[in-house]
C-alpha cells in the first residue's frame, strides 16, 4: 500500500537523521577551537561508523521497498496536473532509482564482516544512501499523494468570502499563520480573518500580497483544514546541489568572542590590528565579518527564491545590507592596517589588577550569614 510504503521511506529519513547527528557530534569532538581536523583517525572511525549504520537503516527500512515506493511515485507523478516542478520530480526520481540500482548489489554481495573491504564497500555507497536520505521525501510525498477538492465553496460563497478577506487585510486584520504548495504548483495559506472580536480560519489561494488571490475555504480548526484542502508537497530548496547528509568539512573558523579576547589582552597595536584583519580577511577561512555578509546576501537570495511581493521586498533590503556589510568590512580592514602602522605599545600607567584577594587571617571567625527565610518544601 502507498502510505505504507512512503511510511518506510519517511523512517529510514529519520534514523539517517539521527546517524548523520550523531556523527556530527563525533566528528565535532576530532575538531580544534578553530574547526581543524586534529584527530584524523579517530574522525576516519566516526565516518567509517556512519557509513556502516546508514547500510544496515536502508536494508531495514528501504532495501525491500524501494521499486515499489518508486513505482507507486511514478504512477501519482503521471496523474498531477502540469506544473513547473514536474520535470525536476522526474529527475529526482530517475536518480533515487539509479542509486537503488548502485545499492542493490553491494547488498547481495556484502563483504567480510569487519574487513577494510567492508569499510571501502560502506564508503563507496554512502553517496547513494545519501541521495535516499535527501530526496526521497519526494518520493515518498508522491507516493502517498491524495487528489483533494480544490475549494469547498461555491462560486458565490468564494466572491463573499474573498472580498471579506481582503477588507480586512487592508485594515490589517488578516493574519497568515501557515503555507505550502499544493501539487499544481499553487501556494496554499491559512489565515485568521478577523471581524468585530471573531476570528475564522480560512484558506487563500494564491499569493496573499499580490491581486488576484482568493479564498477556497473556511474551517473550525487546522485539522479540519488539513484533511479538506489540498495536500502540501515537499518544498523546494535554494541551491539544487545542496545536501544535508554531505555537508563539506567546515572552513577553520576564529570567533568574534576570541578576537574580542584577543584585543583585550594585547598589549601592542599590532595585537588588535591583528584581530581586526582576521576579522574582515576573506577566502577559505574568511572572518566572522565576511561571514555576515554571506549570511545576509545567501539570505537575499533565499527571500528573492521565495517568489513572493514581501519576499522579493525583503531580498532587496537584505542585498542593500550585504553592501553595507561588505562597506563596512573594508573601512575596518584600513582601520586595522593603520592601527598596526602605529607601532605603539599601551603605557606602562595601565597597571594590571590581580585578580586573587587576600586570605583572611587564621584566627578570623567568617561572617554570619544572614538568617534565611522559610521555604515551603515542593513535592514531585
């Protein structure tokens, strides 16, 4: 049955999920302060754990369902209406079924138990056990697909319905709580409509902040709205190469509390000057500062990729603070350039203040505490 099938491909998700953080966790522990790899043996043993847990959850989870769950996904793909992520599904699909295909094998014919072969057979499928992590949602959303009614009203009742609605988002009393996508490619939202202290869920179709939305429904509650309105499909990402069970080694990396340490304990203007320029260097082990600045700008893109009004306003604001950032970083790169020039040392005058206080003496009775007040004892 589909929903079964797409239930084994949502747990195998899941405990991928749970590898890929433990792994994290492993892996944080072979790391320095900076993010170096320090222990790479140890980090070898960790992935080498990974790749051998993510084998035994796609044999448990996947390995007898996986050309079913694929035709069941072809099958519902071949029924939704056109739209502009039909093609790309396609491809999904082609490549979770290549990579099915890569895995097959190695499991009929596993290895020694324990051996370097192993080792290097786990490694070599983990790329493809990755692909089923990260996109078979898709197939499992396809799968377990139900054709629902695009609108629960008449044509009359939607008319009513959508003027009230955009009255009382023109005086501010629409409130947008939740969205997704529906099969078609059409953004489905669910909003508050509030008139004289009475709130009713309803749902819009379309995007809210641009004309021509309208409202396909009203309900008592969410959960009667999830089960009426159109089913949500898996939603898209930024960068098609992006994966989040084949994150790439993380960049060395100097934090801006340890450079602010840094320059408090300096004693040369070389010493803050140094810190400022690690700060705003760019490249490979780029500055907490450049890093902002990606941020912000990967964050522009993101509201731009959204395809909204507010998204695409909001995505020029964020861009114009990415130049303002990035403004920023070279004035404080000339800062820091002319601060080491300075070749000067603090004054002597700035004495430091140990830290350590006197011991009382031997035969000093300590201080009486102030009485405290009754507690009452709490009970669990």
């Amino acid at each position: 049955m589909a929903p079964e099938l797409a239930c084994q491909a949502r747990d195998f998700r899941l405990r991928m999920s749970a590898i890929g953080t433990e792994t994290e966790t492993a892996l944080d522990t072979t790391r320095d302060r900076y993010g170096r790899t320090v222990h790479p043996g140890v980090a070898a043993a960790a992935l080498a754990r990974r790749n051998k847990e993510a084998v035994v959850a796609y044999t448990t989870h996947l390995a007898p369902y996986a050309d079913a769950l694929l035709a069941a996904a072809r099958h519902a793909l071949d029924r939704l209406p056109p739209a502009r992520h039909i093609t790309g599904w396609r491809t999904v699909l082609d490549s979770l079924s290549t990579s099915a295909a890569e895995i097959r094998p190695a499991l009929d014919r596993p290895a020694a138990p324990g051996s370097a072969a192993e080792r290097a057979q786990h490694s070599a499928l983990w790329p493809h056990l990755a692909v089923w992590a990260d996109h078979g949602v898709i197939a499992s959303s396809l799968a377990d697909q139900h054709q629902r009614p695009e609108s629960t009203l008449t044509r009359e009742e939607q008319q009513l319905w959508t003027e009230a609605a955009q009255a009382a988002q023109r005086r501010g009393e629409l409130e947008l709580t939740e969205s997704w996508y529906a099969a078609d490619g059409q953004p489905i939202t669910l909003a508050h409509l509030i008139e004289d202290d009475n709130s009713t869920m309803i749902a819009l179709r379309g995007d809210p902040d641009t004309p021509g939305w309208q409202v396909i429904g009203h309900f008592t509650h969410e959960y009667e709205a999830g089960r009426a309105l159109p089913a949500p499909v898996p939603p898209g990402v930024l960068r098609a190469d992006v994966s989040w069970f084949n994150r790439p080694e993380p960049a060395p990396e100097v934090s801006l509390q340890q450079l602010t340490r840094d320059v408090i304990e300096g004693r040369t203007a070389g010493d803050a000057s140094d810190a400022l320029l690690i700060a705003t260097q760019r490249g490979h082990d780029a500055g907490p500062v450049i890093r902002l600045q990606e941020l912000v700008e990967t964050a522009s893109q993101f509201a731009t990729a959204l395809e909204t009004m507010q998204g695409r306003q909001i995505a020029v604001r964020l861009a114009a603070l990415g130049r303002q950032i990035d403004f920023l970083a070279r004035e404080v790169q000339e800062a820091a350039e002319d601060l080491g020039a300075t070749v000067a040392v603090l004054p002597p005058h700035r004495t430091p203040r140990p830290r350590t206080r006197p011991r009382p003496a031997v035969d000093t009775a300590p201080p009486t505490p102030p009485p405290r007040a009754p507690t009452t004892a709490r009970h669990r």
